[in-house]
C-alpha cells in the first residue's frame, strides 16, 4: 500500500464517511482476495491449456513416431523378404543348372569311355588315318611324321596310301614316317612337318578342347 | 469526530490488514502457480509416458509383422525348395535317357568331324 492510499484512507475518515471503516475494510480485503482468486484461476486455466496443448502435441508427435517406426519396419520387412526370396530362386537356378551340367559332364565321361572302346574296335583304324589324313592336308602336305599313342602304331602299316591322298589332295609331294616317339591320349595323333615347324593335334583330347563350346551346346540341345 | 492519534491508529490497523490480505493473496497465487507448475509437469510426465507407449506398441507391431513376414518368407523358401527338387529329379530323369544319344554326337563330332 502506497502512501497515496494511505492519504486516501485517512481523508476518508478523517472526513467520517458514512460507511464504517469495517465495512471499506471489509470491502478491500475482499477486492485483493478476490483479484487474487481471479488471477489464481487464470494461472491455472493457463496451464490447464499449456497441458492440453503439450497432451495434443505429444499424441501427434507419438503418433507420428509410431507411424514412422511401422513404416520403417514394413519397409525392411518387405526388403528382407524380397532379398531372401532372389537368394532361395537364385540357389533353384543354380541347383536346376547344377543338374543340368551334371547330366553334360555325365555325356562327356561316357563319350570318353567310348572313345576308350573305339580304339580297340575295328573302326579304329579308318578313324586313325581319317584323322592323319585331315592333319596332314591341314599343314599342306611334305615331309611329315605322325605320332600315335603307344600301340596304336599298328594301326599305320599302310601309310603310304594316306600319303598318297595327301600328295592328291595338296598337290604337294608328300611323305610321311610314324614316329617312334609315342603321346599320351586316348586316341588320334599328332601330325608334324619333319622340321617340327608346324603341327596339327588330332588326339581325341585336343579335337574335343578345341570343340569344347560347340560339343557342349550340341549336348545340351540334345539332353535338354 | 476521532482524534489524529486515532485515525493513525485505525489507518494502521487498516494498513496492516490489508498487508495480511495481500500476503494472502501472495500466497493463494503462488500455490495456484505451483498447481499450474504441478499441472504442466503432469503434462509433461505424460507425454513421455505416451511416446514411450506409443513407440513401444509400434515396435512390437514391428516385430510381429517381421515374424509374419519371415514365416512367409520360409514357408515360400520351402515351397520354392520342393519345386526346384521336383524340377531336378524331371531334368535328371528326362535328361539321363537321352545321355546315350548325346554321347553319340560327342564322338561322331569327335571321330567323324
């Protein structure tokens, strides 16, 4: 209570105002308690609302939250889910292929097998210098010698008429010797140029390397 | 008609109630200032409550659809796994009779080419 108020109050006494002290008294006290109620309840209702607000804005933000982590989470479900299953089809293509190569690499063990039995057949021999004949027309005909596995020489004992068709074929003179060095194969030869400049592998291996790619699509197309 | 001395002494009784009145009033609103303090706080607690709630319900939402989805996901492995095996024992059984063929072609290109 400033002066001023004090002054206020004491004039009205002073001046013996109809209303009694106690009642202005009275009246006062209950203007202060009265603002203060009224400010009391405005801070309250104040933060009544601040607590709403923080409540409707933690709803949203939670909600928010929750909605991020689900979609996250169904995002990376949907990613692993995708990953594992081009693995499990990726491995049934691997194991269709497997099975498949399985199959070709079976031909070619049989094919080897077979190539194996050919040497001891009667066919062998025409096989041979068919195979001696390619070769030496390949390297153009001359002095050649031709090298067969060990054995198989006694397949060879006419090969002056091959030299014959080579000479034909060529137009080249042309001689040709079995060697008496022998290869390791299962069959075929090995034809050279005397000076070994040149040569021409006609083993069963080599014809069948260099024919790998085209063997396989041809057995492949076969099998399959 | 009072004296100066009395009127003093009223003005003060007065004065002092009305400054007893005050400090009640003081008082009344800072208790309301620590009701609102109270109340924000309570907000406060219960928006960390929520999020932590809510955050915690997503994340076992989460790990239910991952357990579905990993159930698929096996159950589709399997599948796939069964179809495949199928598929193989046609391919091995097709394939194998036709072997003795292949084998032809092999050492025709072989013997022939």
């Amino acid at each position: 209570m400033n002066t001023v108020e004090e002054e206020v109050i004491k004039e009205g006494i002073v001046e013996g105002e109809e209303e009694p002290e106690s009642e202005r008294l009275k009246k006062i006290k209950s203007k202060i308690e009265k603002d203060a109620e009224e400010r009391a309840k405005q801070i309250i209702e104040k933060a009544k609302i601040r607590a709403k607000e923080i409540e409707e804005e933690a709803i949203s933000k939670a909600e928010k939250r929750a909605d991020e982590i689900v979609r996250r989470g169904l995002e990376e479900a949907e990613r692993y889910k995708r990953r594992k299953l081009a693995e499990a089809k990726l491995r049934a293509r691997q194991r269709k292929t497997q099975a498949r190569e399985q199959l070709i690499e079976q031909a070619f063990q049989k094919a080897n097998e077979k190539l194996k039995e050919l040497t001891a057949s009667s066919e062998y021999k025409g096989i041979l210098e068919r195979l001696i004949q390619k070769a030496a027309i390949g390297i153009g005909g001359g002095e050649l010698e031709v090298l067969v596995p060990k054995g198989h020489e006694k397949h060879l004992k006419d090969i002056s008429s091959i030299a014959e068709k080579v000479r034909s074929e060529t137009k080249n003179p042309t001689s040709i010797i079995v060697s008496k060095e022998t290869i390791d194969a299962i069959g075929g030869c090995l034809v050279r140029k005397k000076d070994r400049s040149i040569f021409i592998d006609n083993t069963f291996e080599s014809i069948m390397e260099r024919n790998i790619k085209e063997l396989r699509v041809k057995v492949a197309k076969v099998i399959f | 008609m009072k004296t100066e001395f009395e009127v003093n002494a009223l003005v003060s009784d007065i004065l002092k109630a009305i400054r007893i009145a005050e400090e009640q009033a003081e008082k009344r609103i800072s208790l309301a200032e620590s009701e609102a303090k109270a109340i924000e706080n309570n907000a406060l607690l219960k928006r960390d409550t929520l999020m932590e709630e809510k955050v915690s319900a997503a994340e076992k939402r989460v790990q239910e659809i991952m357990k579905q989805v990993e159930k698929e996901v096996e159950e589709e492995i399997s599948r796939i796994k069964g179809e495949v095996e199928k598929e193989v024992e046609k391919i091995i059984s097709e394939g194998s009779k036709k072997v003795d063929e292949a084998v032809k072609v092999i050492v025709e290109s072989i013997v022939g080419g």
